[in-house]
C-alpha cells in the first residue's frame, strides 16, 4: 500500500442555482486517520467530498493533498484517490474485469492485475467471486467488490460517500464493522461520508459535522458526539447541548465544574478558573426515584432534577432533565418511563459517573 | 394469384441458373451500404456520446434535430448529394456523380442522424454516476466515454442495425447519385427498379428476396450478439 497523505482544503466555495452554497474555508483528513463527514441529506457533504476528490471543480479555493495544492487536470493527483459511492456502480461484466479497472487505468500488467484482484477480494471477504458476473451478486457483495475495486488500486486517499446508505439496518451493521476492520488494516486515509452517526463512530476517528454547507463541529469522533459545539449539533446527534462551566477544584485529576445551578464532577486535568464545556451521553445518565438511595457505585454525579420532556427514540424515550437551570438528557427503556412515571414535572434522581462526561476548553471547540 | 405464383417460380429459376448478375449487384450493394454503415458509425456514435451526456441548452436542440434526422427522406437527401456533385455545384470538380463514393456519402449522410439518435437514447441510459466513478478510479474523458460506450453496447447494436437497415433498402438517394450503372453503381433496390419497370417481375422477386434474407441475416445475427450478452449477465 502506498504511503496515505493527508487531504483538505482551504477557502472551498461552490453555490448552485438553488441558492444553496458550500462554504469550507479549511478542513483537513490527517494521513492514515479515517474522518467521517457527518450531516443531514442535502448538508452538502457529498458536495464535499466530490470537490476533494477532484469530480467537481470549486468557484473558489484549493484542494490539498499533502499540503500541494492540486486540481482535476493533476492526473497523478487524481490517480493518488479511488471512491466508492452510495451504490456500488459496477459495470458490465465479471467482478473481476470490475476490480481491475482502476489498475487498467493505470497500466498495470495482466499477471499483476490478477494478483492484485485476489489480493483485493480477499481483503473484503470474497476471494474466489473473480469469475462471476456482477449481476449475480448481492447488494452487500456489490458493495464490498465496489470497495474491492478501489482498495485494488492501493489509493493513498479513500473517498467513501455513503457506502453503507442502501444496505439493510442488519447488514449496514455488520459491513460497518467490517469496512471499519478492513480501513484500520489498510492505514489508508479515509473520508467517510455518512448521515448516520453510530456508523461515524465505528469506522471514524474523527469527525466532522456538516449544516448548510458549512462544517459546524469537528474533532475527534468521541468529543464531536460527547460535547456538541452548539445547539443545533446537539439535536443533530440526539443528545442534550454541551454544559458551559468555570472549573472551582482539581484534585487528582478530578475536577468540579459549576454550571451555574448544578457542580458537576468529571475526570479531567484543568485547572481552577477554567472555562470549559461538558457533555454527557444520555446512555449514561441513569434516573432513580428522587427519594431512592441508588446502589453503591462510583458514580459522583447525583443530582435532583426534574422531568422537562419525554420524547420517544424507537426502541427507548430520551428523557430531558432539568437541575437548577442546567439541562440534561437521558436515555431510558420504555419499561422504566412507565416504572417510574415519568412525565413533565415529575421530579427525578439522576446519577451519573465522573468518567462519564467528556469535558472541553472552550477554546478547543470549533465555532460554527 | 397467378403474377406471384409465376414471379416466383422465374424468380428460382433465375438464381438457380445463375443468369442473373445477382452476386455482383449484391457485393456493390454490401460494399456501399457497409462503407456507409461503417462512416455513420464512426461520425454517428461520438456525436450520440456527446448528445447523451452532455447537460445544455445546445444538446436539446442537436437532439431534436438528430431525431428529426431519423426522418430525413432519403430522396431529399440524394437531391442535396447531386446537386452537390454535379458539374455546377460545389464540389463538381471532384467529379464523384454517379459513382460509388457518391452513393456512400448519400448513405453516410442518411444514416448518420439514425445512429447519432439512436446512440444517444442508448448512452443516455447509462447512469451518470457510473461515469463519475469511473472518473474517480482515475478515468480520463476518453476512458470515461469508453466505459459508458461499453456499458451501453446493446444499445449500440441497435444503434447498428437501425444504421444499416435505413441504407441497405434505401433507394431513392442511390438511384439519384448512382445512376443505376450496371457493373458500376447498381445494388439491389435500384435493380429491382430496373426489373419492375421493364416487367421483368421475376428477376425483381428474386432481388428482393435476396435483399430480405440479408436484412434478415444481419439482424439475427446482431439480435444474437444482443442476446447473448444479456444471458451472460445473467449469469
């Protein structure tokens, strides 16, 4: 595999007739890091990534690639990447001639194309699939010969727009680990378009969020989804907006942060007087009856809080709390919400560990 | 009944015997029809990627004037080619009138539209994204029109076919820029003209019944070669 390189871009600007325009004035995918593009339909991501992978020219900016500037006229810029798309858009033909195309392209030899297709179908779990036709392959078999066909070319950059998008919940599960497994073995720089943010997290190590156009969150995938940069990121991703706080002790790597109605514990090295953010996930916010005594654990965080909304969320109700003017969220069965009645204005317990909230500067977060 | 029955009947004798000069009209007819076939495919199907493919105002207008072009009657066409060549037109210094290069431009310029028309609808078909894939495996324009025209080679037979069906059974424009020379520039439509006119039904009968097993020929083979891809993929 050819060395990865890191891609990105400075002042990207492209608007359409519809009034919609991009507008990334920089963002990077670090070599050998997989970054996940994350964001509602029409939020310009694809966009993006065809203006990265050179498919569409930009009004304004510069693509890079390894910190050179480079265009669609740079064939070996162009050469450097492969893509694979929502479909697996195979042509006519065997999986094999399919896998090969990009080594036609770049002139390898027949007995080193044979190698390398094999080589690349066994990567993605379908050694022997050379011989038959694509139209007898499944819709998950299309789309691991489709990133067979780019892996083949041994890109220094993977651009990958949504590969999962018309893949089955039970096989988008499965392919992600898989696509995930097959990325981290490669150590191919990776941009992974996607909506939905559980496959972000599994095959991203960064991620990037993406609203009208413009990037509003970015950072390492546990941070962007622990402690959303804004209001509208948090809804995005489901979880309640970041706390803002002044750190008021640190001690052994333990610190509270007072939000203003509620001190709240976590695990962090800052220093009094700080200005930070916090996030929770709402998985790890557990509700008990206010006047309970919750079963001896390390958890810091007990606060009384009371119900301000119950919304369901498929298989689960997120519920939003409120303590002392501070909001939080949390993530309860649907058994539990009728257990422990909860409703607007019921009056809750909620506990949760130090180690559970993600703590930021507030300098660190990306301004949208 | 009985001008059939007996059309017929002269029409085997005629090509048993081997009196009539049946062969040799038949070569000049492949030879023309084939060269034409063989230009309009290679003007035609370009134009019919740029037309498929290409997103603008111009591409509308070129289309609709391709397929008004599937229309154009081949006599009109024939005028046009004479006149051309003849002593006072344009390119009369060429001295092409009532030849056989002059038989192939007027087929060429025949069946150019039906196979640019023809081409189009069939590259049209080919998702976009497909071409755009390729361009990101590294695909440059020619490789890109390459895969495209690949993936729409059934449309492309057809393409063919409708190509070589509108000149090999044309006679109109022949008959104006050939001259209907025997040894020269006769083929079979303008011969069974010949035939017809002198009442000589049962050479013409035989003519035309060669000149339909060849249309029929030509299209099983290419409706196999169509066939055969698609059961392939099938797998």
């Amino acid at each position: 595999m050819a060395s990865p390189v890191s891609i990105g871009c400075e002042g990207l600007r492209l608007a359409f007739r519809g009034g919609f325009a991009l507008d990334v004035p920089a963002f990077e995918v670090p070599a050998g890091t997989t970054s996940a593009l994350l964001g509602p339909s029409g939020s310009g991501k694809s966009t993006l990534l065809h203006l990265l992978g050179l498919l569409e020219k930009p009004d304004a900016g510069r693509v890079l690639l390894g910190g050179r500037a480079v265009t669609s006229r740079d064939r070996d810029a162009r050469l450097a990447m492969a893509a694979v798309f929502q479909r697996p858009w195979l042509a006519r033909g065997t999986v094999a001639d399919n896998v090969a195309y990009g080594l036609r392209l770049r002139g390898a030899d027949t007995g080193g194309r044979r190698d390398a297709v094999e080589r690349a179908l066994g990567r993605v779990g379908l050694s022997g699939f050379g011989d038959r036709s694509v139209a007898t392959l499944s819709g998950g078999e299309s789309q691991r010969v489709a990133l067979a066909r780019a892996l083949a070319v041994e890109p220094r950059v993977l651009l990958l727009d949504e590969p999962l998008a018309s893949a089955d919940p039970l096989l988008k599960r499965r392919l992600a680990r898989e696509f995930a497994d097959i990325l981290r073995g490669e150590s191919v720089t990776t941009l992974y378009v996607t909506h939905d943010q559980d496959e972000a997290l599994v095959v991203a190590d960064r991620i990037a969020v993406m609203n009208g156009g413009r990037i509003v969150a970015e950072g390492a995938a546990d941070d962007v989804v622990g402690v959303p940069s804004d209001p509208w990121t948090a809804s995005f991703l489901g979880v309640a907006p970041a706390l803002l706080g002044t750190v008021v002790s640190s001690l052994d790597g333990l610190i509270e942060v007072d939000c203003g109605g509620a001190t709240i514990a976590a695990v962090a090295d800052v220093a009094v007087g700080s200005a930070v953010s916090l996030g929770v996930r709402p998985e790890d916010v557990l509700l008990f009856e206010p006047w309970s005594v919750p079963p001896v654990s390390s958890a810091r965080n007990r606060l009384q809080a009371v119900v301000v909304e119950v919304t369901p969320r498929g298989a689960t109700f997120q519920v939003g709390v409120d303590v002392g003017g501070v909001r939080l969220a949390a993530s309860v069965s649907r058994a539990a919400v009728g257990e422990l009645g909860l409703a607007p204005g019921s009056p809750v317990l909620a506990v949760f560990k130090a180690t559970a909230v993600r703590v930021a500067h507030l300098s660190a977060l990306a301004v949208p | 009944m009985g001008i059939y029955v007996d059309a017929a009947r002269e029409g085997i004798v005629l090509l048993r015997s081997g009196d009539l000069d049946v062969w040799g009209v038949v070569a000049t007819s492949l030879r023309v029809s084939l060269t034409a076939a063989v230009l309009a495919l290679a003007l035609g199907i370009p134009a019919g990627y740029v037309l498929g493919t290409r997103r603008s105002f111009g591409r509308r207008a070129m289309l609709v004037l391709a397929n008004a072009g599937m229309g154009l009657p081949p006599v009109v066409v024939g005028l046009v080619v004479a006149m051309t060549l003849s002593r006072r037109g344009p390119l009369g210094g060429l001295g092409l009138l009532y030849s056989r290069p002059a038989m192939i431009i007027a087929q060429t310029i025949i069946a150019f539209p039906v196979v640019a028309a023809v081409s189009a609808a069939a590259v049209a078909a080919v998702p976009r994204e497909l071409r755009l894939q390729a361009r990101s495996l590294g695909a440059g324009p020619v490789q890109e029109a390459l895969l495209a025209l690949s993936e729409a080679r059934m449309g492309l037979v057809a393409a063919v076919a409708a190509g070589f069906g509108a000149i090999i059974s044309e006679v109109g424009a022949v008959m104006m820029v050939g001259g209907n020379l025997a040894g020269e520039t006769r083929v079979m439509t303008t011969a069974i003209v010949q035939y017809s006119r002198m009442g000589r039904y049962g050479a013409a009968l035989a003519l035309g019944a060669v000149l339909l097993f060849l249309v029929v020929m030509v299209n099983i083979a290419l409706t196999g070669l169509q066939t055969s891809g698609e059961r392939w993929e099938r797998g």
